[in-house]
C-alpha cells in the first residue's frame, strides 16, 4: 500500500476551504510533481489497451491508473468534507481539479459562500446539501431576482457544485451588463467645465 509523501505537511496544514484556492493549489502541485504523478492533470485518459498491446503500453496503462489513483486521493484528502462529498465520485483527478477551479478560481461571490459554508462545518454545523442550496439562494442580492424566480419556478435541484458554476456564469453576465452600464453613462456624460480665475487687469502705462 502506497504511504503519502512527507511533503504533504503542506497540503495538511492548509486544507482547501474555498478563500485559500491558489495557496492550496500551489502546494498540491509542489507534492505531486516530488510524488511524479502530476502528469495526469493534464495528458489525456489513456485508451484502454487490447489483450495483444505491447507490455509497454499496458505498464503505461497501469501506471497512468496508478498515478490518477494516488493524485485523487491527495485532493480530497485535503479539501473540507462539503468538497469531498461533491466531488468523491468524479473518476479523473483532472475533472476534479477542473471542477475546483471553476468554483474558486476567481474569488467570486459563490466562492466566498461555499467557503462561509466550510467554516460553519469547521464549527461543528451538519448542514445537509439541499439546506446548503437554500442558504446560498437566500444570501444573494437582488441582482439575482430573476435567477432565483427562475429556479423556483423550474424547481431545479442543484448539487452545491453545479448551483457554483451557475452563479459564475450568472455573475459574469451581470458583471459585463454593469461594465456596459457605467460605459454608456459616462459617454453621455458631460464633463464639468472648471471655473476660469478672474483675469488680471492690465497696469496701465502713465509714461506715455
């Protein structure tokens, strides 16, 4: 049975909870590239191969399953428990970490909430995931009226995850609309002229 990495103080000391992505992100990259298994975030899923391959490519086979295997478990191994019952049953590290990524690769409003609701778990709350849905669509502004009418109405049933992907494509739509919004209104605009200082009034000569 493979033993974790003496590297993986790092990852142990700053469990990812939402807030502290890249810091986290940082130091699993450190651990899986000492561990060789970082390569999996980013080849492709080998093809399975057929009973007259080449040893060689069934020990690639083997191994890429190997390395998939232990670079899953250092994920959720690190991650608050609300992440790992999300994600447990993703079968490929690279779809996992892609799913972390939409969700708290920009510190947006979504991210901040998952990560208020890590902290709540940290303090000992069992909140279960449809409770977890319904706090997050309570605490969001009224920007997002329409997002929750719609939900309501359509009685969506989102998993944690995929409510997260919602509301960054949700907040990357309103984000542009209020850009568009302040761009039009300053174009129509007018500056303010500033105020000329009182002009000077000329001596006049008497030598004349």
């Amino acid at each position: 049975m493979a033993s974790f990495s003496p590297l993986v103080a790092i990852l142990n000391q700053n469990k990812l909870t939402g807030s502290n992505y890249v810091d986290w992100k940082r130091n699993l990259d450190i651990v899986l590239t000492a561990e060789e298994h970082k390569y999996v975030l980013t080849q492709p899923y080998p093809s399975f191969p057929s009973l007259d391959a080449p040893l060689e490519e069934k020990q690639r086979y083997d191994r890429w399953q190997k390395s998939n295997e232990m670079a899953k478990c250092y994920i959720l191994a690190f991650i608050s428990n609300v992440l790992q019952h999300q994600i447990q049953d993703v079968e490929l590290a690279s779809n996992i970490m892609l799913s972390l990524k939409e969700m708290f690769g920009e510190q947006s409003r979504s991210a901040r909430m998952i990560s208020n609701l890590n902290t709540l778990e940290v303090l000992g709350a069992d909140i279960d995931g449809e409770s977890q849905v319904d706090m997050i669509l309570q605490s969001l502004p009224e920007s997002f009226k329409e997002f929750r009418l719609n939900y309501n109405m359509n009685k969506k049933i989102y998993s944690l995850s995929e409510l997260m992907n919602e509301l960054v494509a949700v907040e990357g739509i309103l984000g542009t609309s209020s850009v568009d919004a302040n761009m039009a209104e300053a174009s129509t605009s007018q500056p303010k002229s500033k105020g000329k200082g009182k002009k000077k009034k000329k001596k006049e000569d008497f030598t004349k």
